[in-house]
C-alpha cells in the first residue's frame, strides 16, 4: 500500500518527525538529497553518453526548504565526481534557515552559486535538479520564476524534480501557470495528490517514492493499493462450497434495446466470482440475455412483484447500466431504494435519475460510480471544476449522502467521505462503450461475497484496471472492447488466489 499525502498532511508529519521524535531538520534534507543524488547518478549512468563524470549539472534552487534540498543533492554529487553548479532563483531575505544552511555547506565544499538571471538558457546542462518550490506552491507561477521553469523546459538536459516538479498543485496536481516538465520526480516519505492526478501525473515522469526517516502515521491519508493489499482483500474460495456461498447478485439493467448493458454486467459479476447473477429486465430482453449469457436467471422488470422477491433474496444489487429515465425507470429506482437492505451499486442511468430528483433514502450500503459527466450533474457543477479537483468532490458529495463514492477517470477516486483511495491501474483502450457495465457488475459480485462495501469497490476498480491492461498488452488499446476485460477478469484473480 502506497499512501498518498496532501500538502498539509505532508507538513504535519515532517514537524512530527521533528519535534516529536527528534530527527534533525537537516538530517532529513540529507536524506532527502541522498535519494534526489541517486536517482541522478542512474538516470547518467542509463545512456551511455553519460557513463562518465564529465557531464555537468545544474541544481535550480529556490528559497524554500525545497532549495535546501537542491543545494545538498548538487554537493553530494559532487562528492561523486559529477561536476554541478547550483543556481538560486529564490529570495535571499526569504530564505529557509535549513536552506541558508545547505547553501553555505555547499559554497565551503567548493560549489559555485550563481543567479538566476545569470545564468543563461541552461542549454550547457546535461542533467537539471529541479528544486525551486516543493509542495508549499500555493499561487499561480509569474514573472522571474515562470522565466526560469521555461527555460528548464526549453533545455536539452534530462530534468529531476525534487519530490513534485515546481509549478504543480501537490493537492490537486493542477498546473499552477507554468510548471517543470521532468524525466524523473523523487517524492519524499509518500506519494502527493499531485503525482497522481491529472494533469500533474503527466509533468512527473518516473515517479519514485524515498522512505527519509518520515513515519506516515496519518490515518485520514489516502491510499493507492497494490497487488498484495487486494489479494488480502478477496473473499476466501473454500473447497467444501456450493454456487449460494458466493452470494446473489441481482442485475436491474437494460431498457428495451439495451440488453448489452444487462450482458456486460452480468458476464463480468460472473467472472468475478457471484455463484448466482438474476437479471432483471424488459421482458423483450429475455432472448438475447439468455442467449448471451445462458447462466443468468432472467426476470422481467414488468412484474414488479418478481422485482420486489428478487430483491429480497439477492445477497448484493447493481441499478442502472441501460435502465432509461423515463417514468418506467423513476418508478423502478424509488422501488429499489425504498425496498432494498443489501448492498447496492448505483450506476449509469440510475445516477441520471438520481441527478434530477435527488439521492433517494436508504437503509442500504449504496455505492455510485459516477464518470466527470455524471458527477457534474449530480452536484451541479462543470466537468472542468469536477476533474480539478476529483478528491474534493467525491469526498464531500459521499459526506453530504452517506453513501461511497467512485469516481472514475485515468485515476479513479473511491470514498466514503472520510478513506481516500486513489486508483490508477487501467489504460486507455477502457475508455470505450460498456467498461462502466463491467465494473458495476464486478463491483457488486464482489459484495455478493461478501466484502465490506469500500473494500468491494477499491478492489473492484483495481481489478477492473488491471484486467483491461491485461487485455491491452495482447490485444493493443485502440481496438479494445469491454467484453475483453470481461476475459481477462479470471487471469488477474488466479495470479492473486495464488
């Protein structure tokens, strides 16, 4: 499990670190350096034009604790016999006591230090240490500053960033201006919302997280979960069972015309693990549901007593992929939620419903699983203010209704208001009519299993990601169909049953 830090978490356990338990300021910049030094040395050392010490690099310091960092990195790779020079763009009036200090050292071991309006277009560099800000950038990038990140972008030399590259948003990954384009970002202690959200993830490069004496001890800190967090997740498959202990998964899906959506999600519940998936649905649909998916127990929707049975007897429910909006589907959605205990996943259609008239109450455990296009609807807002800021949404729309909120994108937010889990397997090739049908259903199979409700979910859009990569690297990601990950699904759970 990787955690992932906003600024002000990030501040809280760099003075805990400090003041609590008593590791210097100045020994946590060392290591900090140490880790920016190393990641330097590799990346020379990974071209053969710099598998000597000839080449030379130039640490862009700030005045901030950030430009401490650069000017130490700068002096231990000098101590490897790399030629660096360090270049201050910061404030000398402004600067961090740590900093003055880190400049000082640097000048006494016999670097030079020179301005920023000195020093040229950077165009002799073979290698930039980019530590002008740090996470602490709380304004839009101007004037000197904004001349100087252009002219680390403009350079030919490969760029480090020292823990986030300068110009980028650590709590939301917007660019702030104008922000540096680096090869290789080292992140100190944790992962910053800026790694990983867009478009901040694209300015990081090679992202690579340093452990420098910080312990993470936040439990309100978000997450990304790795292959090992979900297996520990996955509900046990024990020998001596039968298809009722994995549960009944109840699909209230597809309008007339509409029975792929029913399909898709019924595959992938399927492949996913429920022993039982009953699709409700128009009573047209019966034939090519059946005929697609002849393990599924189909039930028209038209019978709403069939509906309201099946309701009582599933073990987790998924609403909407096809369901319409009409007053047919209106009906429908009040009936479920007035009526359903067990788990339930609200997606699609279901969600254009509720964005009209509200979230319904509920005595269930309700998930959404909304796209930007859909969270705007649902809160009123623009996509655009949506995806600046996908955490900040989530978290407060899963607050205000008591309900887990996933909200998908090329990192994918689960929360339930308070737990942050941050998702970025996938790729681009998912992107394409029917992923959201496969991840509803996966999601409430894995309830069906009985996993917590925010357990089901951070796995689920893991496994969804995951299985979508999977097919990409056989089938490429430009002519990708849903039904692909659909196949992939039992690969990725047998390398984690393992």
């Amino acid at each position: 499990m990787k955690y992932v830090l906003n600024a002000q978490q990030m501040r809280m356990a760099d003075h805990a670190a400090i003041r609590e338990i008593g590791i210097p300021s100045m020994v946590l910049m060392e290591r900090a350096a140490w880790a920016v030094a190393v990641e330097a040395k590799k990346l020379l050392e990974a071209s053969g034009e710099y598998a000597d010490a000839s080449h030379f690099i130039l640490a862009v310091c700030g005045s901030g604790n950030n430009g401490g960092d650069g000017f130490a990195t700068a002096r231990i790779l000098r101590e490897m016999g790399y030629p660096a020079e360090a270049v201050f763009v910061g404030n000398p009036e402004h600067m961090t006591q740590e900093c003055a200090a880190q400049r000082e050292i640097f000048l006494r071991t016999g670097g030079r230090v020179i301005s920023g309006g000195e020093a040229g277009d950077f165009s002799g560099a073979d290698l930039i240490i980019d530590a002008i800000f740090g996470i602490g950038l709380s304004r839009d990038v101007e004037g000197a500053y904004a001349g100087i990140i252009r002219r680390i972008n403009e350079a030919p030399a490969a760029v480090i960033s020292a823990d986030i590259p300068s110009g980028i948003s650590s709590d939301t990954g917007a660019v702030k201006g104008i922000a540096v384009k680096a090869d290789v970002t080292v992140s100190f202690a944790a992962l910053k919302y800026g790694h990983l959200l867009y478009p901040g993830t694209d300015y990081c490069g090679k992202v690579v997280t340093a452990p420098i004496g910080i312990p993470i001890k936040d439990r309100d800190a978000a997450f990304c979960p790795e292959a090992g967090d979900i297996a520990a997740m996955l509900p046990e498959r024990p020998a001596h069972s039968n298809k009722g202990t994995f549960g009944k998964t109840l699909l209230i899906s597809g309008r007339e015309g509409m029975a792929g959506a029913a399909v898709l999600a019924g595959e992938a519940a399927y492949r996913t693990g429920t022993g039982i998936v009953t699709v409700c649905s128009a009573a047209a649909n019966r034939i090519p549901i059946q005929t697609r998916l002849p393990e599924a127990i189909f039930t028209p929707w038209e019978k709403r007593e069939s509906l309201i049975g099946a309701l009582g007897r599933c073990s987790s429910a998924v609403l909407g992929p096809g369901l319409g909006t009409d007053a047919d589907a209106q009906e429908i959605l009040q009936m479920v939620f007035g009526t359903c205990t067990k788990p339930l996943v609200a997606d699609a259609d279901a969600l254009n419903v509720i964005a009209a008239n509200g979230v319904p109450e509920h005595a269930c455990a309700l998930i959404i699983t909304p796209h930007p296009g859909e969270m705007a609807r649902l809160t009123g807002c623009s996509v655009k203010e949506i995806c600046a800021d996908p955490v900040g949404y989530a978290a407060s729309y899963a607050r205000e209704n008591q309900l887990i909120c996933v909200l998908k994108d090329a990192v994918t937010v689960i929360t339930d208001g308070k737990s942050i889990s941050l998702c970025h397997t996938g790729c681009s090739g998912m992107a394409t009519g029917g992923s959201g049908d496969v991840l509803a259903g996966m999601v409430g199979s894995l309830l069906a299993q009985g996993m917590p409700p925010f357990e089901a979910a951070v796995a689920g859009v893991w496994l969804h990601g995951c299985a979508g990569t999977k097919a990409a690297k056989t089938l490429g990601e430009s002519g990708m169909l849903s039904s692909d990950i659909i196949r992939a699904i039992p690969q990725v759970l047998r390398e984690l049953y393992r």
